[in-house]
C-alpha cells in the first residue's frame, strides 16, 4: 500500500503526538522562567531595575519609586515638594539594599526628620489671618463671607491673642479662647463658626510652611444645642401687619415685601435682590437667582438657592399693581427697590420699619429676644407649607436649604391623618371599662402577649392569626380555588 501498513500509520500518528507534547512542556518551560525573571531582565544577564511609576498611597503620606536601581521618596511639607533617595534596591538572592518594607519604614524616617527640620517664621495672628483672607479673596471667596471672616478676626482673635506668636499658641490657649466666648454669651454655632475660621488659619500656615503643628486639631469643638422653637406669625397676625404697613413713600413697597416673605420663603437679602424679569407670571412662580448683602449683589447662599417658589394669585396681583404703580418697573429693575431712587433698599432701615409695624399692629409683645423677627416670616411660609402636607424633601427645595436637617424643624408641623386614629384605636376599648370599674379588657385569641400590637376586631372576630393581618397580600394563582366551596 502506498500509504504503509494500518500498523505503520498507527505508529506514525503516535509520533507526531509525542511531538506536540514535548514542544507544550518546552513552551510552558519558558513561560514560567520568564514570569520567574525580575522585572526589568536582561538577556545579557546584568540585573537593571528600570524606573517604575510611582506606587499609589494615602493620601499625604507621600510615594514611593525606583530610579536607576535606588528607592526615592517624594512628598509635600510646607507647600514645597521634597525628593530623597532612600537607597539602593535589594537584588534577588543578596543581602544588599532595601526591601519595599524597609524603603517604606526609612520614608517615615526622613518624612519625620524633615518635619522637625523645618523653620516655623515668626508670625502673629493678625498677620496670620491676613494673609488667609487675601488668599481667600484672591480665589474670588464672596464679600459678605470675607467680611464675616475679618470681622471674627478683628473682633475676637486678634484682641484675645495679641502679637503672641503663631508657633507659641498651644491647645491650652485655644480653650480659654471657646471658654472666653461662651462666657460672652455666644451661641455654640457662632463658636464653632470662630473655631472653623481659626482652623483655616493655622492650616494655611501650615501649608505655606511657616508653621508645624495646628493646636485647633487637638480641641474639642463644642455641642450644638437642639434647635430652639421656630418662631412664625399665624394668618390674623400677618394680615394684622400688612394693615399696619404706613401710607408713606415706602409703605406700600413694604407691604408687598412682607406678603411676598411670607407666601414665598425667599430670605430678605433675595427679595431685595429681585428683579421684574424673575417673576414669571404665566407660570407662576418666582425663580431666585440673586442675592443682596452687605452692600453687595452675589449669588443666593448655596447652590440649593438657586430655586422657583410659587407665586400665589394674591401675590401676583399686588405685585401686578405695584409695576403699574412705581417707575421703576423695566426688566433689570429691583421689584422692591426705593420708590425715589430705584435702588436697594437698606437692610438696617427695613428691619427698623418691620419693628415699627408689628407694633402698630399690637404685636410689639412678640418681638424681644428670641421672638418675631424679619426672618420669622421665611418661617411662616416653611410651617404653612408643612402644615399642607408638603413632603420635607420638597420643602427643602422650595426653602433653598443645603442641608435636610435644617428643613426637619418643620417637620412637627406636618399632619399626619393616622397617629389620631392609631392612639383613638389603641385606647377606645380601655376608656369605657375604666369608667364602669370594670378593669382592662381580657386578651383575646390571636392577640399577642407582648401589648405591642394592636390586632383589629375584624381580625379577632374572623380567627385569621396576627402574623397573617400584618402581612400584605399575596397574588392569587391561576387555579386558586378550584375544587374548594369555602374560598367563594
């Protein structure tokens, strides 16, 4: 046969397969001594460990490579960056050279030894929180915050601390200072506003390199207080004070504002900021999109201000008469500005006026400390609105609250239709048998023991178990039913 005997064939196709396999084992036999190699190999033979991007780390802690076969450490002090060859990489099968571990523990080293090398500069307070608020404003921080934060360095920093040296002030100084505040009377918020500003002051230093070490850090920062009682006008109170509102130049301007505050919820420095064009009259809503204070226009608080409230018809109609009423009434013009001048109207003089009408409208008991302020109108448009049902998270967009928490002060305004009838439920079986003498009822079958829960009588009466009444239910299959009388 030309192709050989059924035995030769036989013996060929063996060889070929004992071919194949020894050719996979050398193949495997080379894959796994280069995965043995080091990482940068050389068919020459010479061992070179080539420059390795930098190893991820926490953040601050610096980072770790290797350059021409030496561990280098790189990292930040002092707003400059610092570079350090740590030493040579240890090669496989020798004692010479650093391990990872060991090139990590000597980064530590020279991290602390830097540190306690560096130079504080001699510097005040004063000179100290100058130089934040110029970096602040020079990163285009708001006015009205940069005079808050100059007005808590004025103020309260600089007389405290004096031309004490930054580097001389410890923790022990520091907690004079919060307990010097709030034997002045001021609130933890406005403490811990104080104690945020000096934090930024240390910490700027810090990354500038003139300091070494933040006391702020080691302080224990005050509790805030529960919030106090919101303080809001009922509907015959506001109308009281819109009636109180002068016939004068300004009367009628004040008028409008104070409804607008109430039915609005915008804040005074965004009312006095509002222009005709904000006001959208088909739609009917009032979209906030600045802000007045401090002499300055800006943008609202947060980004959460940024909003549309609702414009409720009577609003729209007194703003509609208002327009026709006042020359100032273009699209770029201020809906509440000065009847002579069409400028801002002045904050000072705005809350002097509202003073004056609540007591013309005999609610001057409601003002003092702690009472009805300008502000208590924003508050009234928060507790009506709760009051209808508003869902919180809607109400925090419509109030402009950055966070959740500050709109849950409404929240005890909110009804709810259940809690009345789930209390008249727990207690109408109780109330009667104690009137007669006769003591508690007696626990029926199916009711638990606990007197945690409360089981309908329609439940009791129909002998279906507690666990199945809370229970919500189920999808009825295709053949449920069949062959089964009771479940009709």
């Amino acid at each position: 046969m030309k192709d050989g005997t059924p035995y030769d064939k036989a013996l060929a196709r063996l060889l070929r397969e004992k071919g194949r396999s020894e050719t996979i084992e050398r193949s495997n036999k080379a894959a796994s001594a280069t995965r043995e190699r080091p990482e940068a190999w050389h068919p020459e033979g010479d061992f070179q460990m080539r420059p390795n991007p930098p190893t991820r780390r926490p953040y601050g802690t610096g980072t770790l490579h290797v350059k021409a076969g030496n561990w280098y450490g790189r990292w930040h002090l002092g707003g400059k960056r610092i570079n350090r060859k740590l030493g040579p990489v240890r090669k496989p099968g020798t004692r010479d050279g650093l391990t990872r571990a060991q090139a990590e523990k000597e980064l530590r080293r020279r991290q602390e030894s830097e540190k306690v090398a560096v130079a504080p500069t001699r510097l005040t307070m004063e000179q100290a929180g100058n130089q934040l608020l110029d970096h602040l404003e020079a990163r285009g921080r708001k006015r009205s915050t940069l005079e808050a934060y100059r007005s808590t360095l004025v103020i309260h920093l600089v007389p405290f601390f004096g031309n004490k040296d930054l580097e001389d002030i410890r923790r022990e100084d520091v907690e004079r200072l919060l307990a010097q505040l709030r034997r002045d009377g001021l609130a933890p918020k406005s403490i811990l506003n104080f104690l945020g500003f000096l934090n930024g002051v240390f910490e700027f230093a810090i990354r500038r390199g003139q300091l070494r070490d933040n006391p702020v850090r080691h302080v224990d920062r005050p509790q805030k207080q529960p919030g106090s009682e919101v303080r809001f006008l009922a509907l015959e109170e506001l109308e009281a004070l819109l009636r109180a509102c002068p016939d004068d130049l300004l009367g009628p301007v004040e008028r409008v504002l104070y409804l607008a505050a109430a039915t609005t919820g915008m804040r005074q420095g965004e009312l006095i900021a509002l222009r005709w064009r904000d006001v959208d009259w088909t739609a009917r809503r009032i979209r906030v999109r600045r802000n007045y204070v401090r002499g300055e226009f800006g943008t609202p608080k947060s980004k959460r201000s940024n909003r549309a409230v609702p414009l409720i018809d009577r609003l729209a109609g007194e703003l509609d008469r208002l327009s026709k009423t006042t020359a100032w009434n273009g699209d770029d013009d201020l809906v509440f500005g000065h009847p002579g001048t069409g400028k801002p109207l002045d904050r000072s003089k705005v809350l002097k006026r509202f003073k004056t009408a609540m007591k013309r409208a005999k609610l001057g008991h409601r003002l003092g400390e702690g009472g009805i302020t300008f502000h208590s109108l924003r508050h009234t448009f928060g507790t009506k609105m709760a009051a209808q049902g508003v869902p919180m998270r809607t109400l925090q967009e419509l109030m402009g609250h950055r966070d959740f928490a500050t709109t849950l002060v409404y929240a005890d305004y909110s009804p709810n239709a259940h809690e009345a009838e789930w209390a008249e439920r727990a207690f109408e079986s109780t109330k009667p048998r104690e009137a007669a003498g006769l003591g508690p009822p007696r626990q029926g079958k199916g009711e638990l023991n606990s007197g945690h829960t409360v089981v309908p009588a329609h439940v009791r009466s129909s002998g279906r178990s507690v666990l199945s009444a809370l229970t919500l239910p189920r999808a009825r299959p295709r053949d449920a039913g069949r062959g089964d009388s009771r479940s009709r």
